[in-house]
C-alpha cells in the first residue's frame, strides 16, 4: 500500500471513528476502548512475526496489513496523525539511524 493508501485507510478510520454505527468493526473496536485496541495491536504484531518466521509470503502480507491497520485506529484514538509521524521520520533521516539512536538517549 502506498502513503497515500495509508492516507485513504486512515481517512476512513476517522470517519467510522464518528460516524461508524454498529454495522462497523472499527466502531466497534473504538468503542472497546484503548486497551482492547492495544491488546490487537499486541495480537496483530505477534502474527506479523510468526508468519514472517514461517516464510509463508502471503499470510505475512495479510498480518501486515491488519497489524498497520489496528495502528492505525490506535493512532486515531490517541489523536496521533500519519503526517505527525512521518514529520519524525523525515527529521530522523537527516543523520544515521545509529547516531539518532545516540541522540535519543541524552538527556
């Protein structure tokens, strides 16, 4: 998917996040609240590794892409955009990822 299908995904979250009804799974899981988005989040991530371990292409596509989008719905409940993010990133790829790490840890 590229950014501007993230973008698409995410736009959509926010809609169902105000007006999903109950026909909505996002809805649904926004409704559940923080920690049962949290604990799929947690699942989702888990499947991404163990079907990354088995080498079994596409079942990692499809964890991927339910890993991205349940971050995705956390992202919208804690009010954290996909420009807010990528604006970090693009900060973090002016210097080498070990020196960021560096500078992360001074105080």
């Amino acid at each position: 998917m590229s950014a501007h299908g993230l973008d698409r995904l995410a736009a959509i979250i926010a809609e169902r996040a105000r007006d999903g009804g109950a026909q909505s799974y996002t809805r649904r899981l926004i409704d559940k609240g923080l920690p049962k988005i949290c604990k799929k989040l947690g699942e989702e991530a888990v499947e991404v590794v163990i079907a990354a371990l088995a080498e079994e292409r596409p079942e990692l596509v499809g964890e991927i892409a339910d890993l991205l989008y349940h971050l995705l719905v956390m992202m919208q409940v804690k009010g954290i955009t996909l420009a807010e993010v990528s604006a970090l990133i693009e900060g973090r790829m002016v210097q080498s990822g070990l020196e960021e790490k560096a500078a992360r840890k001074q105080p």
